[in-house]
C-alpha cells in the first residue's frame, strides 16, 4: 500500500473514533407499544448502561428496578405495585405484559413490545395538515365521565410535529403528555408505571378538537375541546367543607408494621418537639399525582421541619388486604426516600375516606391535603394537586401552599395557653360512678401532671392517682391516653371512648347551659349543627340513666346518620343502654369504613350480653379478621 493511502486511512480511522464513542455515551433509544387491542399506547424508553428511564417529553422517569439480558427485559416499578416482562424476538425487540395491580386480586395485564432505534412516538401519518400551532393554548375540555369542565394546555416542542401538554382537572392533572399533532390529529400519551394514558383527538374544521381517552386496556371515554383563554378550574382550597365535629385524634391509622395511631399521635410522637403545625396528605401509593406531590412534600420537609412543620402520610390503597397494603406503603418510603411518616388509613374509595377521616364532609380526590395549625384544627384543605407538568397552575399551588404554612408557624404556640386552660379550674370525671376531680398543675421538678381524686357522694376521696402530662395541638396525652381538649363543646374527652369526659359545668354544657328540659334537648337532635346534635345525643344519654321521665330515643338512625361523630356518640350510647333495638344498626357498623366507629360498634354489642347467634357470629367475625387493634379488643 502507498504511503498517502495508509495515512488517509489512519485519518479517516482517528476521525471517525470520537464520533463513535459519543454514539456509545449516547442512550439507547427504545420505542415501547402497549396493545389495547385497535389501537396502541407507545412510549420511549432509554437504556443508560445500567440504568433505564421512561421518558415523556421533557420527563425521564428512573426505572427502580431493571434488568436486561441477552434473551430478557425486566422493568420493575414496586412503588405502584406494576411490572414489565419481555423476552426477545428473533427480530431484536421485546416482547411481553405490563402487569398492575389494581383493586384486590385483580391483575390488569396489557401485551408490551420494544422496538430498539425507531426514531418516533407515534406511527408517521400521511398527508398534509396544520402546523402544531393550531392546537398550542389553553383548551376547555369535555370528558364524557365527568360533568365539570377541565383545562387542556397544549404546545408544539421543537421544529416538528412534536406536541407537549397536559389536561388539569378537579382531582389533578394528567402529568406529561407527548406526542404530535398531524394530518389534522393530535395524539398524545404518557407511561409512568402506574398509569397508561391516550389521547386522540381530530381537529374539526369548526375548530373544535373531538377524539377519545384510553386509560390502559380497560377505559375509554370521549371527549371534546373548544379553545378558551380564560379557562380556569374552581379554587381547589374551597372546594371541601370542614366538619365542626371532626378532630383529627379521632382517626386511626396503621402505620407499616401494624402499630395502631391516632394522627394526632402520629403527627407529634413524644420523642419530638410539638410541632407548629402539621400537614396531612391524603394520598394512595397507586397514585402518580400523589407521588408528584409527595415529591414536593419532601421538599417543604427539608425546608420546613426544623421551624416546627410536621408532615403525615395517609395512604387509602387497592388492594383491601391490610397486611398486603401496608408492606406497599413500606416499599413506597423506602423507595421514594420519604422523610415523613406514612399509615394505611382504609381503601382507595373517595366516599369510604371521608368517613374514615371525619374531617371534610367528601373527598373529591387523591391526593387531598389538611392544613392543620398548632391547635390541632384544620384550618385549610386543598383538593387536588396540580403537578410540575401544569406550569403556571403548579407555579401557583406552591405560592399558596408555602403561604399557608409560613402563617401556621408564624402563630403563637399554643401549648402554654392549653396548660393554662387546663389549670385554672378543677374538672369534673362524669363518667366515674361516684365522682372524681381532675386536677391539673406543675410539680415541683416542672413535670405537668394531673391529680386524680375518686370519691363517694359526700365522703373523703378514697383514691388518688397522679399522671404524668403532654400536651400535642388539642391532644392531652394524660399518661399514655390520647385526650381530646374540644374547645367548641367545652368538655376535655377521651380519644374513641365518646362518653368518657370531663367538664366543669355539666356533661355536655353546650346544650346544657341553655336548658335541661327533655324536650328541648329533643328539639336539638334535628339542630343543623352535627355538634349540637352530638351533644344532644350524650345528654339525653347521661339523663335517661338517671332520671324515669327520660327515654332513649331509636339510636338505630342516628349510627347510620351522615356525620361520623353522631355515628360515634349514638352507637356507644347503645351499648351502654343495652338497647336491643340498634342490635342490626351495630353490626351494620362493623363493616363501616371508619374504624372508630367499627371499634365503639364492636364494644357496644360486647355490652349487650348474650346475642342472637347471627350477632355473635358477625361479632366474632368481625373480632378475628379486623386489622385494626381496637376493634379487636386488644
């Protein structure tokens, strides 16, 4: 060979050598189909040596766990309880199932192919149409599901046919949509593990956008679009009504390892300082709005927790197995990095949360959040989470998350006016069968503590306890015992025993103080106010034991009524009255989705002595299977 040639191939060889490294540093592009049988859902997948990520658009989502040999792929995503497996074809792609896990054993399976190097999202579409700029703005949108109006957001990325967006609705948004818009179509999809989204749309001569939404195999639904600039959807911090009764010591969760809480516990444990304020999420692990704002709250943790800020996860998940459900909240701590506690709180159903929490009159979303100040009231909630993908809508959610919770922590701590509260008069035990006064005051190593005297009508006491005292929002942990300061009914009364209180007046002075005729009392079981009404409810109860003219009315009625500390009070009046007639209303009970009233429906029908064998065995039943501590007995 001459020596100009030998050197023109050494030239060529050295040039073309950093040009195929940057090929190798680049990431290996994969476009992956779901099958939903007449159409497909396609997504990118890129493959970094050993790491793997989904990508949508401007979003690239880590694979948690991945795996790639010569013969199979592996894509794992435990936090939402999902999973890819493919095999490798004779063609060099993949084929397989994503499987997820939905509602209790049901296993959604939807066929799954990679395709390596393909340069598209969607399938190229002939023929000639708008730019992309014909569909970019705001768009209000009509799901054929829902009867109010979202927003579609909408924009062409780079110089193609490539379109980014998203849709915002009352319960979130639809995260990072990508795809195009061609021949007069948009398409639009997003993977994340969790969920599988498609939009297609036709861009009809009027200008209107009219196509269909697949979720996975196993949703479609039409929808429509006309362009609209001013768009908005209603104030999400108004959204929800706050129940007078609720408190937020009265739910119980479990945390992963089966520990029995109330959230007023769970959101100040005695090993840490009393927080400021706390904030609830109400979320599910399912959830990837939910994980958007588990994200952030990650972030005001940091920023936050050492000025006083706690933060409590409340999961409603899928599955209904307890145990099952509680090893995937696990997973999702630990595989999200979650700094702050999380608990199972009951079943991913909107209706059955609210009455589990006994907080807001409906949940209209997960995730929900709870602004709760140093009181332990609620004081805001926020319905929905608009996420990083909505832009300016997220750009604002944060302004006012971050603005509510720089004024809870400005407040006045509130524990010194609570001790104040406490010890400036003696509290009467209405439920001791002699009588006992409570106590509270500072001993002499500045421990607070309660005194407890038991005594006989007109005798000296004849015992005397001491307990230790913590004070956590309205909690007043007397020892080891949750007690609940209700300032609205003026009555200090012990977490999940509702008839269990002391006052200085009466046992129940805010309906008292006005009248303690029977008849008037009455009156106020049909009051607007759920509080009256409860209240009502515990002082015709404490008069009819002790006075002849008094009478319980049905209680049947009142355990079924709508607000859940009406619930509470009726069916633990019932089974201190051994009122056989609310025998089916109790165990009727032991199903509900509020594990208070589970617990208290369960004690009552104890109460009642000997049952009717269907009882005793709902009872037994209801004993041995429930994952809730306290409704066991224990």
């Amino acid at each position: 060979m001459r020596p100009l040639a030998l050197l023109s191939i050494l030239t060529m060889f050295v040039a073309a050598a950093p040009a195929a490294a940057a090929r190798q540093d680049e990431p290996e592009r994969w476009r992956c189909t779901l099958d939903l049988g007449d159409e497909e859902l396609p997504f990118e997948l890129a493959i970094e040596g050993e790491r793997a990520f989904i990508v949508n658009g401007s979003e690239r989502i880590p694979v948690v766990e991945f795996e790639r040999t010569a013969e199979r792929l592996a894509l794992g995503f435990p936090h939402f309880d999902s999973s890819i497996e493919a095999t490798r074809r004779a063609d060099g792609s993949f084929e397989g199932t994503w499987r997820k896990h939905r509602r209790g054993d049901d296993v959604a399976q939807v066929p799954f192919r990679a395709t390596p190097g393909l340069p598209w999202r969607f399938e190229p579409r002939g023929g000639i149409g708008p730019a992309p700029d014909r569909v970019a703005g705001r768009w209000r949108v009509d799901f054929e599901s829902d009867d109010a109006d979202a927003v579609g957001l909408f924009e062409p990325t780079g110089d193609g046919l490539d379109v980014s967006g998203t849709f915002l609705t009352r319960t979130g948004d639809y995260r990072y949509l990508a795809g195009e818009f061609a021949a007069s179509t948009l398409r639009l999809s997003c993977f994340d593990g969790a969920h599988a989204f498609l939009f297609v749309a036709t861009l009809e001569g009027s200008g209107k956008l009219s196509g269909h939404f697949r979720s996975g195999n196993w949703w479609r639904e039409a929808w429509t679009a006309v362009r609209d600039d001013d768009v908005a959807l209603p104030d999400a911090f108004g959204e929800l009504d706050l129940l007078e009764s609720g408190s937020v010591d009265e739910v119980l969760v479990l945390t992963p390892d089966g520990t029995e809480h109330t959230l007023g516990a769970l959101a100040a444990p005695a090993d840490r300082p009393v927080p400021r304020a706390t904030l609830v999420q109400i979320l599910g692990t399912w959830c990837p709005n939910c994980l958007d704002e588990t994200e952030y709250l990650k972030q005001l943790h940091a920023r936050y927790a050492d000025r006083g800020l706690s933060i409590v996860g409340l999961c409603f998940e899928l599955s209904g197995d307890a145990a099952r459900d509680r090893a995937q909240i696990a997973r999702y701590r630990e595989v999200r990095g979650v700094p702050y506690p999380m608990a199972l709180a009951g079943e991913a159903d909107k209706p059955a949360a609210a009455a589990a929490l006994g907080l807001v009159d409906r949940v209209l979303s997960f995730p929900t959040t709870l602004f709760v100040d140093g009181r332990g009231l609620v004081t805001r909630v926020h319905s929905g989470f608009s996420g990083p993908a909505t832009g300016e809508a997220h750009a604002h959610l944060r302004e006012e998350f971050e603005g509510t919770i720089e004024d809870l922590l400005a407040a006045e701590p509130t524990q010194d006016a609570t001790w104040a509260e406490l010890t400036s008069e003696d509290w009467f035990d209405w439920s001791a069968f002699a009588g006992a006064t409570w106590t509270f005051r500072d001993a002499a190593d500045g421990v607070r503590e309660v005194h407890e005297d038991v005594h006989g009508s007109g005798v000296p006491t004849i015992r005397e306890e001491v307990h230790p005292v913590r004070l956590a929002g309205s909690t007043v942990f007397i020892g080891e015992e949750p007690w609940i300061l209700d300032r609205r009914a003026r009555v200090l009364r012990r977490a999940g025993q509702p008839l269990r209180r002391l006052s200085r007046d009466s046992i129940a002075p805010l309906v008292l103080e006005d009248s303690t005729e029977p008849a008037e009392l009455f009156g106020l079981l049909e009051h607007e106010s759920a509080l009256k009404r409860r209240e009502a409810l515990v002082a015709i109860g404490y008069m009819a034991r002790y006075r002849s003219d008094v009478t319980l009315p049905d209680l049947a009625p009142f355990i079924t009524a709508e607000d859940p500390a009406v619930r509470r009070v009726a069916a633990a009046i019932a089974g201190a009255a051994r009122q056989g007639a609310s025998l089916e209303a109790l165990a009727a009970a032991l199903d509900a989705a509020d594990p208070r009233l589970r617990a208290i429906a369960a004690h009552s029908l104890a109460l009642m002595g000997e049952l009717p064998d269907a009882y005793t065995q709902r009872l037994a039943r209801a004993v041995a299977t429930d994952p809730f501590p306290s409704v066991r007995g224990e």
